[in-house]
C-alpha cells in the first residue's frame, strides 16, 4: 500500500506526520515500511528519523549540444522543443539548460545530426535504513529549477510491490510530497492508494486545503485530512470536510512539548507513546477505508 503526505502548503507538519505514521506502523512485524522523502528541494525527514545511509546514486539527464559545423540553422530542434528551451538565430543557437528537460526531442528532430547529447547531474538519490524501515531520499542539486519531478520518478521506481495474497508480511510505502500543489506534489503523490492532507486551522490552511484536494480529486486518490496544531478553531476545516465528505482522521492539538521535541529533531511518539497508539489507529482508519470502497 502506498500512502503519501501532502499539504496546500509548508509548515503544517507534514513530515511530522509522516515520520511518525511510518515510526509508528513499522513497530508491528507485520508491516515492511518503506519511507520516501520526495521533498527533493528541502529533505527535512532525515532530522527526524537518523537514517542510517549506505547509498547515493547520482540522477542525471541528457542534454543537447550542437556541432555548429553540421548545423544548417534550419529551425528544426527549436519547434520541435515543447519547453522552448532552443532559439534559433540566424548563426547562432542559444540553449536555455534551467528550461531543458532533457528529452532528446531535439536531437530526434534535427535533419543534420547535428545534435549530440552529454549527460548533466541534477541530484542524488540517498538511501540506507532506520531500523527495519527502508529509507529513501532525493536532494536536488542547487540551482537545478525543473528538475524535481525526473528525480522523484526515479525515487519512486524503487516503491516495493506489495507481497502475494498469501504473504503475511504487508509491504507499506510512506511519501513524504513536497508542499504545495505543483508538478512535484502530482508526482509524489501519482498512483498512491491514499493520500493524507495535512492542515492547520486557519484561513491560509484552509484556503491551500482546497487547492490541494481540488489536485486530488482530478488524480482520483482517495483522502482524508489531519488536523495539526488544532484547537478551538478546528471547525473552520471540519465544517468544510463535513460538506465535502472528507473524513478527518486525526486531530493533533497545540501542544508547547510537540513544538520543543521538533525544534530538537524529536519524533512526537518519542516524548509522549500515547501517540504511537494515534499514528496506529491512523493507519487503521485508512486501511478500513480502502477495504470498505473496495481499493484493497
Ligand atoms: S535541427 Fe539541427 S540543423 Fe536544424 S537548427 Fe537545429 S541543430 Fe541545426
Ligand atoms: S532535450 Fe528536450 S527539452 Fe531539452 S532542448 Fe531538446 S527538445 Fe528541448
């Protein structure tokens, strides 16, 4: 089962969330658990979780030069580029590498052969364990803008299948998404069984909520939301869930000793366990969910 976490914006405590969802279930021997920090331009799930890493693999895409004594400037490369990453001049070509995806369409489209293609780090993906739990993360390299989504889909191309139907052991993927709402969250959260938003009660909380189930619903990923820093504001989101038949699945009060264990790198379950039994039922009510709508 893959369940990713997602939030219209930063600062709610989506890592908070996940690391602790993932701390939580891997307790019980019965669960594999993978964790994916997907949140390539800000990995923070390592503060929290100490992962032992024993990889890094560099990601790379190929990108285009041109051999100026082939080119004939025919214009070919540059309308055949959906990035308009090529301008084609009258003797010169300009190439616009934060703009370039690395496709290679260019290269197919030039009549001259006149486009050869090197290869360009734009990240690494790390990976090594936390306990039994594998973990994975991606950093994108400074500087890189467009990059994030070829490196979370390599991230994502070491998502374990779930065991048979005979297997006891049940195999679970957490994915920490980037905030937000753009290319990088589609990515992150693509094909997961279920998503969890993470919000807080506010007017801003609520406000990037709707965005972000608006992307969910379009993805057609069944959800549910998490409450942070909750209080006697809450009804400003469960009054909007209530509308649109999103279930809340856990509330997690303003709490002055949650905020010091964070600011230090310390998991909630860590200084108070009631809080691993919460994360469980989380997992839970998710799991119950799916086999009720017949996901699982
Ligand atoms: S398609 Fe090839 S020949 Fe034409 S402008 Fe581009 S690089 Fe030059
Ligand atoms: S590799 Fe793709 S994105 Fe980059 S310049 Fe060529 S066509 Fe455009």
């Amino acid at each position: 089962m893959i369940i990713s976490i997602a939030s219209g914006k930063g600062g709610t405590g989506k890592t908070t969330i996940a690391v602790n969802l993932v701390l939580s279930i891997s307790n019980d021997n019965s669960y594999d658990c993978q964790f994916l920090d997907c949140d390539v331009e800000e990995p923070n799930a390592a503060i929290f979780l100490k992962p032992n890493i024993s990889q890094a693999r560099p990601v790379s895409i190929l990108e285009p030069r041109i051999n100026f004594t082939k080119c004939t400037f025919c214009g070919k490369c540059a309308k055949a580029c959906a990035f308009n990453a090529i301008a084609v001049l009258k003797n010169d070509i300009k190439i616009f590498m934060e703009l370039c995806h690395g496709c290679g369409g260019c290269s197919i489209a030039c009549p001259e052969n006149a486009i050869s293609e090197v290869s360009r780090d734009v990240g690494v993906i790390e990976s090594g364990n936390v306990g039994k739990i594998e973990f994975i993360q991606g950093k994108l390299n400074i500087g890189e803008a467009i990059t994030p989504p070829i490196i979370i889909r390599e991230m994502k191309k070491r998502i374990k299948k779930s065991g048979t139907e005979e297997s006891k052991i049940k195999h679970i993927t957490i994915i920490d998404a980037p905030p937000g709402t753009s290319c990088p969250v589609v990515e992150s959260v693509k094909n997961s069984d279920f998503t969890i938003l993470v919000t807080e009660p506010t007017p801003f909380g609520l406000n990037d909520l709707i965005l972000a189930v608006e992307v969910l619903k379009k993805l057609n990923i069944p959800m549910g939301v998490v409450i942070n820093r909750g209080g006697k504001n809450d009804n400003i989101i469960s009054d909007y869930c209530q509308n649109e038949k999103i279930p809340i699945l856990m509330r997690i009060p303003m709490d002055k000793d949650i905020a010091v264990a964070y600011s230090k790198g310390i998991p909630m379950i860590q200084i108070n366990p009631k809080y691993s039994d919460k994360f469980k039922e989380l997992y839970y009510k998710i799991e119950n969910q799916l086999q009720i709508s017949g996901e699982i």
